[in-house]
C-alpha cells in the first residue's frame, strides 16, 4: 500500500486520483465520483485514524438517535436484500414500516441495569435478547430470572420510560 496522502493534499488531487486513494483506503472504488464528497469523506477517515474516531459519548448518542428512527428498518431490508444479492437498482422501498418494537433499541446494542448490586448486561439480538450466554425471546423472561418474579421487561429495563422521553 501507498503512504497515506495528508489531508492537506487532497483538495490538489482530481477525480481519479481521489478514487485510486479511496480504493487504497477502503478496498473498493467509491459509486459517486464527486470530487467534493470523496475529499470529505477521506479526509474524515484520515484525520479518525489520526485522531482516535468519535468518542463513546458521541457513538452512544447516535445509538440512541437511531433507536428511535424508522430508517433502521429500511437498512435492515436493503441489507437483506444486498445478502441476497438483489440488485439495488431492481428493489424499490414504498414505504418504511415499523416491524419491532420501537421501545426496543437496535440489535446489537446492550441493555444495562443495576439491580441489588448486580449490574445486568443484555444483549439485543435480531430475534431475542441474550443474557449470561443463554437466549431469551423476551425481556420479561430475562426480568422473571433475574428477580425470581414476574414482570414487563419494558418496565424492569426501564425502556417504557425512554420510549416516552423520546416522543416528547
């Protein structure tokens, strides 16, 4: 591989050259051949390699920004659709439907509580929760294990009250 061009290199550089160091970065040539854009967007990936990326703060608000966005639905479709190999220019999306609960943050994220000094950790999987290594297909179930009661798993996680917090 090349050394890395400086940032302040890339606004002398044309269209083909901005694509060859994006292919150099990122292992495949951009679609959108705007000059403009591809300085953007190398320049960002050069100066978060340089500078350590966004802290956890920033990335854990845009978790909870996108808990509470329709979109994620569209990129989980598009996903499956790209795993399928569709051709994206042979799907159309009418419309974003919500399929999940929208209380429920996206998969792959983490619930935490604290309860009698215990912090439970719960992992959100496309088709359930995972908790202690073992999968559960509700957060009531989770909640009924860990207090030996029974409960809504909204409410025990605390994810009612965000849900409301969010529409206001």
């Amino acid at each position: 591989m090349k050394k890395k061009p400086a940032i302040k290199d890339l606004p002398k550089m044309n269209a083909r050259q901005l694509q060859s160091v994006h292919e150099e970065l990122f292992g495949a040539a951009h679609r959108i051949a705007n000059s403009q854009h591809l300085r953007r967007k190398i320049a960002w990936h050069l100066q978060a390699a340089r500078e350590g990326g966004l802290p956890e703060s920033v990335r854990q608000l845009a978790l909870d920004i996108a808990r509470c966005a329709k979109l994620r639905l569209r990129i989980n479709e598009n996903a499956s659709r790209r795993s399928a190999q569709i051709p994206e220019d042979r799907t159309i999306t009418t419309a974003v439907v919500q399929s999940s609960d929208p209380r429920l943050p996206m998969p792959g994220s983490t619930i935490w509580r604290n309860y009698k000094a215990k912090t439970i950790v719960v992992k959100v999987l496309n088709d359930g929760f995972e908790y202690e290594g073992r999968q559960f297909s509700s957060l009531s179930a989770i909640a009924g294990e860990i207090t030996g009661a029974r409960w809504n798993g909204f409410a025990f996680f605390g994810l009612e009250k965000e849900a409301q917090d969010a529409q206001q």
